[in-house]
C-alpha cells in the first residue's frame, strides 16, 4: 500500500498549515473544513465553473472554491469569489463584474470566516 503524503507544493503547504492554524486559533470549522479540502490529491481537489457559483450565491456575498474556478458561463451578481486557482478567463470574467481573491487574501480580510459560502 502506497503512504498518503499530501501536496508536495510548499505555497499551497504554508497556505493548507496556515489555515490549520486560523482555524485552531479562534475555533473556526470553516477554515479546518478548506484546509482538509486543500489536503486531497489534485484529481480529487474541488472545481467549480462560473454559472454554478452564480447559481448558488446571492449579491454581495462571499463564495469560496477550495479549488480551482473555471471559466465555463457568465456571472451576474456583484460577488467576491476566493479560490486557490483561477483559470485565465475565469479572473477576467469575474472581475469585470465581482472581485476575484486568493484564499490567503479572504484569510486576511475576514478572519472570523462570517458570510461565505462554500462552493464545488
């Protein structure tokens, strides 16, 4: 049987560690729950295309990809959309009518994890 070692890539490491960290701290579920979803193996990892984060979120809201946002379908709503990866066209697409943000980012900006949603 192969031994399970986790991501190998040291930025998404540090982010998975400090995550773990946040979580403990201040006794938050969320950033535990990104942290073990970071934790999986790429094949395994959570995508998400545009329209199902447009169907699923209202305006002014926060949805998070532990994952990577595709750029399939259009967004309508006045979103911020954090996410570990973006593709190109999916960032375009999302600033031009939301705000597209790193996990690390949403981490500094709301600590306390309130009014995000979780998508993929």
């Amino acid at each position: 049987m192969v031994k399970r070692t986790g991501p190998q890539n040291l930025e998404l490491k540090e982010l998975i560690n400090d995550l773990k960290i946040l979580g403990n701290k201040n006794n938050i579920n969320l950033w535990k729950r990104v942290a073990m979803d970071l934790e999986m193996s790429t094949r395994a990892r959570r995508k998400a295309n545009i329209y199902k984060i447009n169907e699923n979120t209202r305006d002014n809201e926060i949805a998070l990809v532990p994952g990577k946002v595709l750029s399939m379908g259009d967004l309508t709503k006045k979103i911020t959309v954090a996410a570990y990866q973006f593709s190109e066209n999916a960032e375009e697409k999302i600033n031009a009518v939301g705000k597209a943000i790193s996990i690390r980012q949403l981490m500094k900006e709301n600590p306390k994890g309130k009014r995000i949603r979780i998508i993929g």
